[in-house]
C-alpha cells in the first residue's frame, strides 16, 4: 500500500510540474508579445499600428524567424560589445525574445491546426496522432508559403517569398551555435567557479589535517 501511495503522489507531481511547464511557456509568450506591443505603442503612439505590428509578426511568423535570425548572423553575437552595457543586455533580452516569440507562434499554429485536421475521418488509430502532425505541420508551410507570396515582405519577389518558410528554419539553424553561446560561457564560468570552490576546500581540508 505505501508503494502505491508514492507512485500515484509521484504522478501526481510530475503531472502538475509537465502542466506548469507547458503553461509556463505559454504566459511567457503572453507577456512577450503584451510588453512588445505596449513598448511598440509607445514608441509609434498608435496603438493600432501596435496591433497590427504584432499579429503580423505571429500570422508571419516564418518571416519573423528569418529576420531574427539573420539578424544574429550578421552581428555574429547575441551580445553586442560595442554598445554599452545597458544598451547591449536590453538588445540581447529583445533577440531571444523575438526568437522564442516566432518558434512559438509557429508551435501554436501547428496545434491550431491539429485541431481541426483532428476532426478530419482518419482511419487508423495508432496511426492518427502521427498522420494529424504531419498533416499539420504541411497546411502550416502551404499557408505561410501562400501569405508570404500574396505579402512579399521586404521587396522579395513572391519566388523568394516562397522559399521563406523554409530558408528560416535554415537561417535558425545556422543561428544556434550563436543563440547557444552565451549560455554555454555561463555554464562554463559556473563550472570553473565551482571547480576553484572545490579545490579551495580540499586545500583547506589539507591544511587543516597538516596542522593536526
């Protein structure tokens, strides 16, 4: 009986951390694109123009993640030395913002669509879950692929337009080693701060026993 009660509390507890990840992610993209529009309301004073700025970035959202990630490419840094401090970190904060705020608005389009293919009559059940992604995630490039052709963003032709939603997730790829970078150096300083604490109490413990 005990053995029962802790794997029905541990899945308990591991159901109600995996519903506050996915909700987490979801009120941080909330409150990305709220603080985006206000801080794009205030700079342009029209609240409309806010607006229609941020649902073109979701409703594009491959176009969003083709810009922002060229954008790092050419910096060639998430972290932009030239500036100074305050500037720099706030540039940095607005990257991976926008970064996270296309990745996840493609996320939601394809779950969008995964609701309604779902109600589509298809046969096979073990099969159903695996069918609806796919079936999603090919609606999603069709519609962003005809979007982006009907609205060429940035004087593209509706050719290059057409190979948008594609050469994004080609631009984030080639992007990540830079996305990952500083994450990595804090790991890393974290690591080696870690090892000198380490090697400061061994010392010490030495010490303490030479003198004994």
């Amino acid at each position: 009986m005990p053995d029962q009660v802790s794997v029905v509390v541990k899945k308990g507890i591991f159901s109600k951390l995996s519903g506050l990840f996915k909700h987490g992610f979801l009120i941080i993209f909330i409150l990305i694109v709220v603080s985006q529009a206000i801080i794009i309301a205030i700079n342009s004073q029209d609240p409309v123009y806010a607006i229609k700025e941020i649902g073109g970035r979701i409703f594009f959202a491959t176009d969003t993640l083709s810009k922002e990630s060229l954008f790092i490419l050419e910096q060639g840094s998430v972290y932009n030395d030239s500036l100074n401090t305050l500037d720099a970190t706030w540039q940095l904060i607005k990257t991976y913002s926008k970064i996270f705020e296309a990745i996840y608005s493609i996320i939601i389009w394809i779950k969008v669509l995964m609701l309604v293919v779902a109600w589509l009559p298809i046969s096979g059940e073990s099969a159903r879950n695996t069918i609806n992604l796919s079936l999603s995630v090919f609606i999603f490039f069709m519609a962003q692929m005809l979007f982006l052709a009907l609205f060429p963003p940035d004087n593209l032709t509706a050719f290059e337009a057409l190979r948008l939603p594609f050469s994004a997730f080609k631009d984030l790829w080639h992007a990540t080693p830079i996305l990952v970078a500083p994450v990595t150096e804090v790991i890393n300083k974290i690591t080696d701060n870690s090892g000198t604490v380490n090697n400061s109490v061994v010392s010490a413990i030495n010490t303490t026993n030479t003198t004994l």
